[in-house]
C-alpha cells in the first residue's frame, strides 16, 4: 500500500506552522500518519474499508471479512438453525461490495459507459443499467452472495436483514473515521492559526 498516495485521497495536507509563504508543509508525512494512526481506535473497520475502498488494499481486505465475520457471528448468535462458515464469508464480501460501491456495481453490459451497440452497430442507452451502475436491490445483492454461497433465493431473504445490519454498522464505521480525522485536520489547523 502506498501511504502517500492514501493521504492524498483523503485530502491531508501538511499545514505550515511558521509565517513563511514558502509553501513547504512543516507537518511531515511522519505527522500525518501519526494523525491517522491516533484516530484509528475509532474505527478500526471504518479505516479498513477506506483503505480497501481507496487503494484495492488486499491486506485491508482480508483483515477486514475477519472483524466483518466476527460481527456476522455476533449479531446471528439467536440465529435458529445452522449455517455454514462460508455464508460469514458471503456476508461479510456482499457487505463490502456494498459499502464501497455505494452507486452501485459497475454495469457489466456497458462497462459504466451508458450506451451499448447492438448488432447493426447503433448507439443505443444501456436497458440495464441507470447511469453506469447497477444500483443494490435485492437481486443484486442476491447475486452478490450466491457467487460465494451459492443458495435459493429462499434461504438468502434469511441473511438478508444480517446483511443490511452489517451494511449499516460498516457504513457507520467508515463515517466515525472520516469524521474523526477531520476533527483532528481542524484541530492542527486552528493551532496553526493560533502559532501563525
């Protein structure tokens, strides 16, 4: 993972503490992972699926179905009847899938494009998609889950109020750590302000 290039999507700039017009951040990259690290406590899933979401974090992910199948089995522990390991495998990938494409999954039949060709090569909009996505319904999201586990859709409107939860608390995480490292980015910059 490159951590430069994961600062820079979530918008941390060095903040210049002296009153120079330089230009040249006196927060080093040291400083800022520090930033990021403090407010890691907050959320750890939240972080997860940022990095995940960001940069196609593998390490990210992984980390991330573990905490997502620790959660799934927390919140089936009332759960009547069995259920396989890999249906928390299947919860915790559709949830991801979810949460980091909030618009929806990119339109397999146009590629996000919007128009497709048909057979005598006219530009036609795409019958299956609304603006390049494919927005979460209950098929997608179906879909999603049976490429893991594949079961009816009888047996998956079982998972399905698991899964919305898991969405819900995933969503919530990722939240608390934005919002957490925007407080701190406020808070160095009114000290800033305060030293300048």
């Amino acid at each position: 993972m490159r951590i430069e290039k994961l600062i820079g999507k979530f918008g941390l700039k060095g903040i210049n503490y002296a009153p120079s017009t330089g230009g040249r951040a006196l927060l080093t990259l040291e400083e800022q992972l520090a930033i990021v690290g403090l407010q890691w406590r907050v959320s750890p899933a939240g972080w997860l699926l940022l990095f995940e979401e960001v940069q196609s974090d593998e390490a990210s992910r992984k980390q991330l179905i573990q905490i997502l199948m620790g959660e799934a089995n927390r919140l089936m522990e009332n759960w009547r009847g069995t259920y396989p390991d890999k249906a928390l495998i299947a919860l915790a990938v559709t949830a991801i899938a979810e949460c980091s494409q909030q618009f929806g999954a990119l339109c397999p039949e146009c590629n996000g494009t919007v128009y497709t060709k048909n057979k005598r090569r006219i530009t036609r909009k795409c019958p299956a998609c609304k603006d390049g996505r494919v927005p979460w319904t209950n098929e997608t999201r179906f879909a999603k889950f049976a490429q893991v586990l594949p079961v009816p859709f009888s047996r998956f409107n079982r998972y399905k109020p698991i899964l919305e939860e898991l969405v819900r608390w995933l969503n919530d995480g990722r939240t608390a750590a934005l919002l957490s490292v925007q407080q701190q980015i406020e808070l160095e910059e009114r000290e800033a302000r305060k030293v300048a």
